[in-house]
C-alpha cells in the first residue's frame, strides 16, 4: 500500500494546530499524543506502517512544533491547558472515538482526556509514559527540587532538560548500540528548543509538572476501576524513567499487555516494526470485541 501522510492544520480555541494525519477518513482512529521535546514528527514510522488500517491523527501541542507559541502571558503552558485544547482538537477532526497512543507528556494530556470524557475512549497504548511516582528514575531530584524552588533551580533545570547532551542521552539512554540512533533526532530537537521563546514555554510546563505527580492517584484509581484496554510498550534502555513503570501499570489493570523492548525513552526510534505489529493486533482485538458486544477490557 502506498500511504501518503497529509499535513494539515486547524484552528482550535484561536490557535493554528498542526497535524499528521494518515489513512481512511472512515477508519477507526488512533489518536498519537507526542512527548518532550518531541511533536507530531516521533510518530512517523507508525503513520507508515499502519495507515492501512487506522486513521491515525498526530497533533503537536501549542508551544510545539508547528502550532502556534502563544505568549505564555496571555497562554498558560499548563497540563491542564493542553489538554483541553487536545479534547478540543479531537472534536474539530471528528475524532468522536479514538483509541489513545500516550508517550512522555502525552501520558499526563492523555489520562486528563480520558478522565474527563471517558465515553470517547476505546483503549491506551502507553508507550514510555508514567503514572506513578516511582516511575520517575533518578534524573527527577533536580526537577523535584524545581519545584519546590522554581527561582533557585532555574539554571540547574535548563542543563537539566534544555541542553544538547540532555536531548541525547532522552533517546539513547543507556543502550550500548548507540550506532542504531540517527543524530538528527536530538540535533533537529535541540535546534526546536533553541527557538526564542521556548525556553519560557519548557519550563512552565516542567514546573507545571508537579500536578501530574499530585494527580498520579487519580489516575490509578481511575484504571483500578475501569480496566480500560491497556497495551504498555516500553524501551528498557530509558534512563527518565524507571523499568518498574509497566509493572506498575499491570498491578493497576491485571489484564494489561505490556512488553520491555530494546529500545530508549523514545522506543519508534529503533524498534518500530515490533511496535507496530504489537499496536495492530492490540487494537485489532479491541475492534472484534465491540463489534461483537463484548468488554476486552475485562475478559482479555
């Protein structure tokens, strides 16, 4: 099949959105939430490799990418904020349903959607995203100390998740087979980080991140009772956050898939393929069951 990504735009609450969009207009969608200091672009090898199947739909935030940076005096870079206009998106598209792709701060704007508007949510693929405190490895202590002293721990924060060895080592981690990586990776992120402005945006999102920690028992609640379709694909080499985050995820959804891949915080880099394949037949199996009446959530 030959697919053609197409890359469009739309206005949402009065900002200029972009997204990737590939498949069927009449496909079921999979709705692709990116991560720091990624956008819409991470999630390429899956438009190419399943737009046979899905309608998939990749927006980059405001602040990111190719959707307009609002000022951040008259635009609150917050979680919150975000999602809200992501919820908004997904409308403008005419996503009514979707099955939700998460990863890095796709997890806190996903768990916000799926909260508030659970009704439109088919499944979640968790792909290197945390939903619990002892998910966040050793790199967090500067971020935590940000947070409890946002003016005192500036300089150290910008070392900590602006520089250029910081965007590396965010993709490799600690995989030993660095050559697998494509330098553009990190060098085409830190140019996007190195834009002016961006730097006022990054932290006001970093210091809004405290509210993800304070919501992280909601969200588990929120899965312990629900049991929503969960696949958890996970790069073991990701030195942000830590290895025993997608058993927590199996102790919250006993029926959750999970699978440790050889990959980094950023997994497409490397191990697409097996990703893809995983992601089609998870979805696949969530498709059968509604057709057929039955709650794959429960009886996987």
């Amino acid at each position: 099949m030959s697919v053609h990504t197409r890359y469009r735009s739309t206005v949402v609450d009065g900002l200029s959105i972009f997204y990737r969009e590939a498949g069927a207009a009449d496909a079921p969608v999979l709705l692709l939430l990116h991560g720091f200091p990624s956008s819409s672009r991470m999630f390429e090898p899956l438009l190419d490799r399943l737009a046979d199947r899905f309608r998939l739909i990749a927006p980059d935030y405001p602040g990111f990418g190719h959707s307009d940076t609002p000022d951040p005096q008259a635009f609150p870079y917050t979680f919150d904020r975000i999602a809200a206009t992501m919820s908004s998106f997904a409308a403008a598209v005419g996503a009514d349903d979707y099955l939700l792709y998460v990863q890095d701060y796709g997890g806190p704007v996903g768990f916000r959607m799926a909260l508030a508007d659970p009704g439109r949510l088919r499944g979640i693929v968790v792909q290197n995203a945390v939903a619990h405190d002892t998910g966040l490895g050793p790199l967090w202590a500067t971020r935590r100390a940000f947070w409890e002293d946002r003016a005192g721990h500036e300089t150290a924060i910008r070392e900590n998740i602006l520089s250029l060895a910081a965007t590396r080592t965010r993709h490799v981690g600690n995989d030993p087979a660095t050559e697998r990586y494509d330098p553009d990776l990190w060098v085409d992120e830190h140019a996007f980080l190195s834009r002016p402005g961006q730097i006022e945006v990054q932290l006001d999102l970093m210091y809004d991140y405290r509210t993800n920690v304070a919501s992280y028992p909601v969200w588990q609640e929120w899965l312990r009772r629900t049991r929503p379709p969960l696949l958890v694909v996970w790069g073991r080499h990701d030195t942000s956050f830590e290895i025993s985050e997608p058993a927590a995820y199996r102790t919250d959804v006993p029926e959750a898939e999970v699978h440790l891949l050889d990959g980094g915080h950023f997994v497409l880099d490397t191990r697409a393929d097996e990703v893809a394949a995983l992601v089609r037949t998870f979805a696949g199996r969530i498709l059968e069951a509604k057709r057929s009446g039955h709650n794959v959530s429960r009886e996987s």
